[in-house]
C-alpha cells in the first residue's frame, strides 16, 4: 500500500504551492483535485506540469472526480461526457493511472434509472480505456442507489470491464448505510483506490464533509480496514482525503507534513500488530 494526500485537504492553496509544498513535507503521491489543475492549465502549459512533477520528484497516481455521468440526460449529459473526455485526455497525457468517477444517482429510482446508470457506467470504462485510465466508481451515501460498498461493486461487476473498480472512501462507508461484513465485496481487482479520513463525536445522520479530521484522530475504526487491504494484498494508493474548511486554514505545507505523518502512523501501528 502506497500513502497519498488528496490536494482537496487544501483546497485554498494554488496547484503549484500544493506540489512545492506537500513535496517539501515529504509526500510523494499526490490526488490531483481535476478542478485545481484545470485553473493551473488557463494560464501554463502541460510541460510545465510535467516540469514542476519533476522537479519535485512526485507522482500523480489518480484524480478526483467527475459527476454527472451516470444518469444524466439530454443536453446536460453532453456536457458532462465532453468534460469527462477532456479529463481522460489530461489524466492520459500526464500519466494519471485513475480518475474517480461520483456515483450521483439520484431520486427518482427506477429500472430504467439503473439501467442508464450500468450502461453508462461500461461506457466510461471503454472510453477510459483508450486513453489508458481506469474509472474508480465511488459509493455516494446520500445516492439513491450506490450509497454502500455492496451496491457499488455490484455495478463495477456487472460492468464487465477491466478499466472500471471501486474508490472506497471512508466518509461515505461509515456514515452510509455500509458494514463492515461489506469489506468482503473488495479483492485486489476491484479495489483502484482508497481514500481515508476521521471525525469526532458527530452522529452519522449529521456528519458532513466540514467534519472530515485526518485518519486516526476521531473515533472511527480504521484498523479493520488496513487489516482488509492487507489481506487482499492491495497495493494501490491510500489518500488522506479531508473537506474541512478549518484545515483549509493551514498551510499546505503543514499540512501536508502532518497528514503525511498521520497516515504513516496509521499504517505502522497495523505493521506492528
């Protein structure tokens, strides 16, 4: 397993400042945030991506993430697989392995909406193919379909495709209706991404992304999924994932410092058990 830090944990930081700066606290993984990096692209060019990559010698193993793509229609479904395909042709050109895809299923719930939703679903995954990136599905616990692990691989099944698994994000498993039992549906062909946080003293039914605190610190029970992915022998990336406004407050390269420390903690103290 491979630690990361997603740019969204600074979200007021500039692309740039968030690569010096997470480099200098010594990551070396980073989750583009798609939004950050386009704004990046209005004014500078892809070889100057490139260049600020390699001049801090870090990776950009995935990014995050695209919406709209599984039950639109009509002239917003246009709009959101013109994005999308504009966003498989950056992560391909910068050598982004995974691009996490929302699943934004929304009311009201029909055959027909799933039905949509799966072929839609393959559908990302051919048109990710051809620019050699995988779709990481994401279970959404406010969706009205797809909100638990259990459903989310049964869609990525049911695709029937290579270049299509799971982005498992803590938030989403312990406060949707996910169980622990659920960890079962991951396997080391399914699992593309992990992205891990915490909170404190919030029930589910109230926890928001403002509650996200970095893994470890709250009072959730990580250890039985490092346990899980160690058992699947994942070898993919863990994110530490945090949408505070608070910590937004720090600057990336504390941030970036602690969160990195944090997730080492984590992921020595299961080492050592």
């Amino acid at each position: 397993m491979l630690s990361a830090l997603s740019q969204v944990c600074s979200l007021n930081s500039p692309f740039q400042k968030d690569i010096e700066d997470y480099a200098a606290g010594g990551c070396v993984a980073i989750e583009v945030w798609l939004t950050k990096l386009e704004s990046y692209l209005q004014a500078r060019s892809m070889d100057d991506v490139r260049a600020l990559v390699d001049r801090h010698q870090v990776s950009f193993p995935v990014a995050s993430f695209q919406g709209g793509l599984l039950t639109s229609q009509g002239e917003e479904r246009r709009a959101h697989w013109e994005h999308f395909e504009r966003r498989l042709k950056l992560c391909g050109q910068l050598g982004i392995g995974t691009l996490v895809v929302a699943c934004d299923i929304a009311t009201p719930l029909s055959q027909e909406v799933l039905d949509r939703a799966s072929a839609s679903l393959a559908q990302a995954a051919s048109l990710s193919a051809e620019h050699d990136v995988r779709v990481a599905l994401e279970f959404q616990r406010q969706a009205a379909f797809g909100n638990n692990l259990q459903s989310a691989a049964m869609m990525v099944a049911q695709a029937e495709h290579s270049h299509v698994g799971i982005c498992f994000d803590a938030f989403h498993f312990f406060n949707g209706p996910s169980k622990f039992a659920d960890l079962g549906y991951l396997n080391g062909d399914n699992l593309f991404h992990v992205q891990l946080c915490d909170t404190a003293g919030v029930p589910r039914e109230l926890a928001t992304d403002s509650d996200r605190i970095l893994p470890g610190d709250g009072d959730w029970a990580l250890e039985p999924i490092i346990d899980h992915l160690r058992s699947i022998d994942y070898r993919g990336h863990i994110s530490v994932e945090v949408l505070n406004p608070q910590l937004w407050q720090v600057p990336a390269l504390q941030f970036g410092e602690i969160a990195t420390s944090a997730l080492g903690l984590l992921l020595q103290l299961e080492d050592a058990n």
